[in-house]
C-alpha cells in the first residue's frame, strides 16, 4: 500500500508504505469450575422385623366310657294300719254363779209449770239386780277308747342295672408360635450430592489479531 501526505505547493509528500501482517497476544483466560459435594447423611428410619409370637395353647380332650352295674334301690311305701289307744281328753263342766250389780235407772217424771224449769224431767235411782251365769271348768279328766290310723312304712327293694357313664378329660398344652411384623428403630445413610463452585480453570491461549505495518519513506516531486 502506499499513501502519500498531500501538501500544497511544491515539494516531496512523504510515502507510506504498509503491509498487512499479525500481532500475536498471550492472555490467561479463566472460567469458573463446577464440582459436585458428597456429604454423607443419616436418617432416622423404621424397619419391619420379624417377630415370633408364642403361646401356650391348651385343648381339653375328654373322653366318655359307660359301664353297667346292677345295685339295690329301695323304697319305702306307706300303709295305713288302724290300732285302738286309750285316750285321755278333758271333761267340761259348768259352774253356776251369780253376781249382784248396782245399776242406775232413770224414767220420766211429768212437766214442770211454765215458765223457770219448764219441760220433761227425769227421775232417777240406784237399784241393786243379780245376774246369774255359768263357768266352764276343764277340771275333770275323761278317759276314753280312740281308734286311730296312721301310715306304717314298708320297704321295697329291687335290683336294676344301671349304666353309669364316666367322662375323663385331661388337657393338652401345645406351644404355638406365628410370625408377626413388628417395627425397629433404624438409622440410613444416604449420600447428599450438591454442586458448588469449585477452583476456576484457566488456560493460556493466544489471541492472533490482524494488524498493518506501516513505512515512511522521502516523497517524490509534487506539483500542487
């Protein structure tokens, strides 16, 4: 390239001559860096277990067997016997006796005159009058003859045979045990991962930019 400085008037412009060529620049370029964090974490957790449940478990078995025997059964019936007793009973008597009472008796006398005391009066007076009347007296026995019935017992016997029946039982203890679910206090460790920033990366490059170079050099003769 060539470029010239024009100046009036006569005389050498000055010349410029360029090339195009590259500027090399080194330069550090950093980006930040990601890593990932592990931190280990523990859980308080319940677990199933497996549990036996045992018992004692008991089943009567009873067990019947019958036997005949012959025995004596009795009984008493009851006849009426008639026999004659002598009896004593208690003769009744009677007593007379009187007894002499005062007694009060009162009738109508007539009217009185007119006037103070006017009505009916009453006249009365004491009389004595004996009432007579009987005692019982239960003093004096009375031996007589009674017949009397009254009921004889009479035993009765008889063989039966009889059948008894006899139930033994007696219990049967059976351990049992079955499986059941309980839950156990338990603990889990799990790994948390977060993502933090971490040391930056960086690199060395190097940025080429184009650029020109440029020469001055004496003009030549210029008619302005």
């Amino acid at each position: 390239s060539l470029a010239a400085a024009a100046q009036p008037g006569y005389g050498y412009a000055p010349q410029y001559h360029c090339r195009d060529t590259n500027t090399s620049i080194y330069a550090e370029v950093c980006v930040p860096a990601f890593t990932e964090k592990v931190t280990p974490v523990t859980l308080a957790v319940k677990e199933v277990v497996d549990n036996d449940y045992c018992f004692d478990r008991v089943l009567t078995v009873c067990e019947e067997t019958s036997t005949t025997v012959d025995r004596e059964i009795c009984t008493y019936e009851y006849e009426g016997e008639d026999v004659t007793a002598p009896c004593t009973t208690t003769q009744v008597t009677y007593e007379e006796k009187s007894e002499t009472m005062k007694v009060t008796t009162c009738g109508a006398s007539g009217y009185g005159s007119p006037g103070y005391g006017h009505g009916e009066h009453q006249y009365c007076r004491e009389e004595y009058q004996t009432q007579a009347y009987k005692v019982p007296l239960v003093t004096v026995p009375l031996e007589q003859s009674c017949s009397l019935a009254y009921p004889a017992p009479k035993k009765v016997c008889v063989t039966k045979a009889i059948e008894i029946t006899e139930v033994k039982c007696e219990d049967k203890i059976e351990n049992k045990c079955f499986n059941v679910a309980k839950f156990a206090d338990a603990t889990n460790t799990v790994d948390q991962k977060e993502v933090v920033i971490g040391e930056p990366s960086c690199e060395q490059i190097t940025l080429t930019l184009p650029t020109q170079a440029c020469q001055k050099s004496s003009g030549y003769p210029h008619h302005g």
